[in-house]
C-alpha cells in the first residue's frame, strides 16, 4: 500500500468496532498511514512517543475528552496539526463549538465512505471540513422524554442484554419489550440498537 506523502492519522473512539472499520478503510484508500487508540490519555500518549500526527481524529465523547477540553488539549499536544471530532450523536451545536474552538472538522460517523474520504483529504490539506446538511437537518434537535420503562429497556440495551434478559428482569412480556425497543428508537432517532446506546451514552439518557 503507497501511502499519500507518508500522512499519518490517529482515530481515538473507544468503540473498538467504530475505531477498527474507519482506521481500515481509511488505510485501504490509500489515504494515509492510521494507528489508533481508544482514549485521550492514549492518543496523547502516542503522539508523546512517535511524533505529532497530520491528522487526529478524536471521539467527542470518549474517555478523557470532557467536551471541547479534550480538543484544545490534543491540538496543543500534536503543535498545532489538524484535530477533528468524529460522533455518532452529537448536536449541530456541539459539531460549531467544536469548530470554534479549534477543530479542523466535525465527522459524524453515518458520513458515506466517499464523504468521508473527501473529508479527510480536505482537513490533511489544511482545510476545515464541517458537513452543511448534517447542519440543516439536525439543528435544534432535541431528544423527546422516554417513558420510564422505556428507559429501563434502553439501560438494558446498553447493558449488552437482549430483550429476553430484559423482559425476565422487568417481569415483562418479550413482545413488549419489543415494542418499547420499538418507540424508544423512534423517539430517539436511532437506526438500531447499537445506535441508540451510543445516544444513550453520550446524551445521559440511561
């Protein structure tokens, strides 16, 4: 694999699913030379060890971030070279702030492989890459209130459970907790269950 220029990218998401897909396919465009981590204090750590990075890709909500903190700590970590956030979940308004406060781009995680490959390439050139109809269609957005035994099937999704270990815990039927899965996804705009704990993790809403 020939490598544009030598570029190196470091992607820190403590989803060690998200983190591996998104370092692969980022390595199979031939984009650039990708390690990862799994935490700030990691990331921080591997630039400490084999230099500064042309790229850092940082998960908003990870371990160590504490929001826009963990941006200007890596950004001052890696001499000013591009860092950028990357969320399943966060807000439009979070995806400015971050921009504000030094991000060179806001990648949220659904972007198709062929944007975020354009992405990419636009923040190692120096450019910043924020996504104007994730602006549009997100903005203001808010979570509705779940009912409280819609937020016990969600705690139990982000427990790892399925709905039979859910509804034996609950005492209820399966085919309710299947319908709760139902509306609590709808409600939360999740596309499925691993997304709607990610929701859950990083909203507080479990």
């Amino acid at each position: 694999m020939r490598f544009i220029d030598s570029m190196r990218v470091l992607v820190a998401d403590d989803h060690d699913l998200v983190r591996e897909v998104l370092a692969a396919f980022l390595a199979a465009e031939g984009l650039c030379e990708v390690d990862t981590v799994d935490s700030l204090e990691a990331a921080l750590a591997a630039v400490g060890q084999t230099g500064v990075y042309d790229l850092v890709l940082l998960d908003y909500n990870m371990p160590g971030m504490k929001g826009l903190q963990g941006i200007e700590a890596m950004a001052m970590a890696n001499a000013g070279n591009p860092v950028a956030v990357i969320s399943g979940t966060a807000l439009p308004e979070i995806a400015e702030e971050a921009i504000a406060a030094g991000a060179a781009g806001f990648l949220p995680k659904n972007l198709g492989s062929k944007n975020m490959a354009e992405a990419v390439r636009l923040m190692l050139a120096g450019e910043i890459y924020l996504p104007t109809p994730f602006l549009q269609q997100g903005r203001g957005r808010g979570y509705p209130t779940l009912s409280p035994r819609e937020t016990d099937v969600l705690k139990g999704i982000c427990d790892g459970k399925s709905n039979k270990e859910i509804a034996r815990e609950h005492d209820l039927q399966e085919v309710t907790v299947k319908l709760h899965v139902k509306t609590m996804r709808q409600k939360l705009g999740a596309r499925n269950r691993t997304h709607a704990a990610m929701i859950a993790r990083e909203q507080g809403l479990a």
